[in-house]
C-alpha cells in the first residue's frame, strides 16, 4: 500500500563565508554584552537596564493594587473585629493555616466573634480564598505588605490582636443592603 | 640578600599575592557581579560584612566571597565507594598545580638594571650594571616550552579526576575534556609557531623586549599587529584549555552534572574550580606577553618617552623608579584585560557542541595554523 507524504522543500538561507567563520558574529554578540556591561557599571543609576527591584529600600509601589499581602482583620464602628467566627475562612483554607475559636458575644445580634484568630504564616500559601469566602468583609489581604522572612518560627503565628491592628473600617454593611451606595467606593 | 630569599619572596608575591588573589577573587566579580551587570541585574549586595552594615561591603558582595571560602573548607568530604581512593585525591592537585607552575616563567618587568640604561637607535636598552631579575620567578631560555609542557599535564588531572570518581557522569566529562584538551594543544602550538618564527626566541623575556620596536616608527610590533590570525587562533585555544564557557563541555552541568568535578566535595571541589580560573588568569597573561606586548608601555623605553627613533635624550625623561611601576602596572592591566574578555565571551556565548568543538579544533584552526606558518615562514624568508 503506497502511501503519500507530503513534504514541504524548505529554502534554507545559505550562511555566507563570515557568517560561518563565526568572527563578526561573536564580535556582534561581544558588542551587546559589553554594552550591557559598561551600561548597567558605569553609568548613572537612572540609565541603567537594571531590572532588579530592591525590595525594603525601594516600596512596594511597584505592586498591582490587588496585590495579596500580609492578612489584616478589619473592625467595626465601635472598634471591635468584624469577624463573626462563621469558619468560612478555615474552611476554605488549602494550606490549613487558619485556626479560630469561637466567642459568645454580648450583642445577640452578632452572636460570635473570634476569641482566637490565628494565621500561621509559615503555612500560608496566600491564595487569597479566605478573603474571597468571608461573608463579611472581616478579613483581607490588601495591606500591600510582602511576607516577610523571620528568624524565628514563633513569630510567624499572627494572633487576632496583631492582624486588628494593621486593620482599618470596612464600609460594608450588614446584610449587604447599603453595599452599592454612593459612598461605597473600592 | 642571598638568592634563595628573593625566590620565595617572588613566589608569595606573583603566586600566592597575584594568581591566587585574582584567581578566587574571579569567583565574586567574574562570576557573580560580571555576569549580573551583562544580564541586567545587580547581583549579591545584601548579606552584611561580620555584621557591620556598611553599603560600600554589601554592594561589592565581599561577605558571600568569603562564605565561599568558608564553606569549601567546612563541608564534608566525601569519596565515593568503589572510587579509587589515592588517585581521587591526587586528580585535584594534577589540575591545580600546573596552573600555578606556570607562572614560573612570567615575566612581570624586564630585567631590573642597577645602573644606567642607554637606549640604542635599534630599539635595545643596554645596561651599565648588573641586571637583575626581580619580576620573573624563573628565568628560562625556553620559557614558552615550559609553560605548554606544564599545562598539558592538567590534562592527566582531569582524566584520572573522571576515571577514579566511579561515576559514569564523570568519565564521560573525564573523557571529554581529555579530547578537548589535547586536540587544542595542536591549535596552541601551531599558532604559537608562527609568533616564534616573527620573534626568533622562546624566552618570554626577550619576547616582550622585542616587542617594543616600532614597525614605520609609529606601531609598536606587538604580536597582534605581526600575527593577527595566530592571536584570534591562541585566545580560542586558549579558552578551550580553559574547560571554560563556551567549551565547557566537560562539565556541561545540563548533560553530564558537573563532568568530571561531579563527585568532588568541600575544598577538593574548590581547587578544581581555583584550577580552573587561574587556569584562564595563565592564559590572559601568556595572550599579554606574546600578542599586546606584556611590560611594555607603548613608547616607552629604559629611560622615558621616546617618539620616533630612541636615540639621545628621550622625548619625556621618566625616573626608573616610575618606569618598572609603569611597565608593572601595564603587564597586570593587560593581563586582568584579558581575563575580564575571557569572562565576557563566557556570558556572551552558548556551548558549543562536542562535534562543532572537534570541528572547530582540526577542521579550522589545524588548517589554519598551518597556513599562518607557512605565510609567515614565506614572509620572514622573503624580508
């Protein structure tokens, strides 16, 4: 049984005689590197090609704006956690970092709140779902802070009082039903 | 001062003080600074010095040099089982030591002359005095010979280093360098031969003083103005002995680990390496002395300047004391030159392939080498 292939003749470009002696070639090659070199050594910091960014010393504003930091847990008017303990969060968590234990709270209209709120950032993988999952605007990732390398393990447990603190007032209200208001902006 | 003294104050001064120094200092600039400035980045500048945050120490990555240090001497040393134990521990010092023996017969300044010199219309400087030879360890006749025959035998390091490993990887690197190594020393010495032929002498020495005449009385005859294609011809050579990028097939680490180095740890593991980098500080010094003139600063002769024929008093009068500076410094700028263009070429090309490195060796620079020595034996016949 005869088969047909079909074969496509492509027309190589032939090297010319100093393409092969690979002298101007490696003499071109040289040029950029040493540009590049002499560019990125010599000249002014602001001239330079230098990609690198020195992150401490140089901001985070480099960061998209929804960037995922460091965890924060936002508060209510009067200053307490907005948490209410629903263990959305936990739930959702892959990684498993998140550990809460539920409180009574004096108002019977909140019900719970967190009497223990801890991230293990060790464990981490800041995907962001919690955020996603919580039902009332109680935890986010937006303080544009990095991660940060620790010398100690003990101190890469962030407690509810710590995540408060770097924690600000949520517009979100209750129910959702004020959510889209005018002076609701993202 | 009796002899002996002098020797060994040259030895710790140009092996230990010079080759060394540079030599694993190569490891911080060469490596990682050079190659972060050619790829847009900046390279280590975090890690503090003994603590003291001091910017200029974290820029230059001084504390990741000596970590280095510290570590290859710290880690454990291990020797593989079934490796054949003398011959595991001798292949590193094979590799080294010929790249420190070398510089034997280097010549970091003419002869150091204690009286006056009188520079002759032919370019030559007569001394009035005793000289001297204060800037070469060795003084040989046959220099050049040496220097080739000692840097052949690292070849033997990195065989038995990929044979006594016990490991497949690192014969293959074994094998591969050996086949490398040796099909370039035929390059080496047939672009070589065409510089002996110009200058009629296998003293490095007489070499370079023979490079300060002047050809039409403007172009000093240095070796890359003479014989330019045997510089293009030793500088490839050169590098491939090197086991350097872009000929680091021997230890390309995507196929074969790290080829013959693969079962070497803590500071048999660094020698190798050290070997490697003084092996290409050796060969930007030999690419100085025979191609740009080593010592010699361009129009200056024993007593200063000269423009035009060196007869009488020199144009620019110098002191002597100035002069063997000048002409120091001038042989290890040339020098450290060559080496920066050694690590240059490593960053700017990909790795050859075993074939187009075995082509490149016997198809195109044997050829041509031997065409170089016959045009220039032909030309020196004729003039």
């Amino acid at each position: 049984m005869a088969r047909t292939i079909n074969v496509v003749p492509q027309e190589r470009v032939p090297k010319t005689f100093w393409e092969k002696s690979y002298v101007p070639e490696i003499m071109r090659g040289l040029a950029v590197t040493i540009r590049q070199f002499g560019r990125n050594t010599f000249s002014r910091k602001e001239n330079r090609d230098t990609f690198t960014i020195e992150y401490p010393e140089s901001g985070t504003s480099h960061y998209p704006e929804r960037y995922r930091g460091r965890h924060r847990l936002m508060l209510r008017e009067d200053g307490q956690v907005r948490c209410v303990a629903c263990m959305c969060c936990s739930t959702i968590c892959p990684a498993n970092c998140i550990h809460i234990e539920a409180g009574e709270h004096d108002d019977p209209t909140v019900e719970k709140y967190p009497a223990v709120f801890v991230i293990d950032e060790l464990r981490c993988i800041v995907c962001g779902l919690c955020v996603e999952a919580c039902p009332c605007d109680a935890i986010r990732m937006d303080t544009g802070v990095h991660m940060q390398p620790r010398f100690d393990r003990t101190t890469a447990f962030h407690a509810r009082d710590e995540m408060m603190s770097r924690g600000g007032l949520s517009l979100a209200t209750k129910g959702g039903r004020d959510a889209v208001n005018e002076d609701y902006t993202w | 001062m009796p002899e002996w003294i002098i020797t060994i104050v040259k030895i710790l001064v140009i092996v230990f003080g010079f080759v060394m120094g540079v030599a694993s200092l190569l490891t911080l600039v060469g490596d990682r600074k050079q190659s972060a400035k050619i790829q847009n980045r900046i390279g280590p500048n975090r890690a503090t010095l003994f603590g003291l945050d001091i910017q200029f120490f974290k820029n230059l990555g001084i504390s990741h040099f000596i970590a280095d240090g510290i570590k290859m001497v710290l880690k454990e040393n291990t020797i593989p089982n079934g490796a054949n134990k003398f011959l595991h521990g001798l292949a590193p010092s094979l590799v080294f030591l010929p790249g420190l023996f070398g510089w034997a017969v280097i010549p970091f300044m003419d002869t150091y002359c204690t009286g006056d010199i009188t520079v002759l219309a032919n370019y030559q400087e007569v001394c009035s005095g005793e000289e001297k030879r204060y800037f070469q360890i060795m003084h040989m006749e046959v220099g050049l010979l040496y220097a080739f025959a000692i840097t052949a035998i690292s070849v033997y390091g990195a065989a038995i280093a990929g044979w006594a490993s016990n490991n497949k990887y690192s014969l293959i690197g074994g094998l591969r360098s050996s086949a490398q190594m040796i099909s370039y020393e035929v390059a080496i010495g047939l672009s070589l031969a065409g510089v002996i032929l110009v200058y009629g002498t296998l003293d490095l020495n007489e070499m370079v003083r023979m490079q300060g005449h002047q050809m039409w009385g403007i172009v000093p005859m240095w070796g890359v103005f003479v014989q330019p294609v045997a510089f293009f011809m030793f500088f490839l050579a050169g590098m491939a002995e090197t086991k350097r990028a872009p000929f680091d097939v021997p230890e390309g680490e995507s196929e074969i680990v790290a080829g013959y180095i693969t079962e070497y740890s803590s500071m048999k593991f660094g020698v190798m390496q050290l070997g490697e980098y003084a092996a290409t500080v050796f060969i930007g010094s030999l690419v100085a002395i025979m191609f740009f003139g080593g010592w010699q600063v361009p129009f200056l002769y024993g007593d200063g300047f000269h423009f035009g024929t060196p007869t009488g008093t020199p144009d620019v009068a110098v002191p002597y004391a100035l002069i063997v500076l000048l002409r120091i410094g001038s042989m290890v700028i040339k020098t450290l030159f060559f080496v920066w263009l050694q690590f240059m070429m490593r960053w700017t090309l990909p790795r050859f392939r075993y074939d187009q490195i075995m082509t490149l060796g016997w198809k195109i620079l044997l050829p041509l080498g031997l065409a170089n020595l016959v045009i220039t034996a032909l030309l020196s016949a004729i003039f």
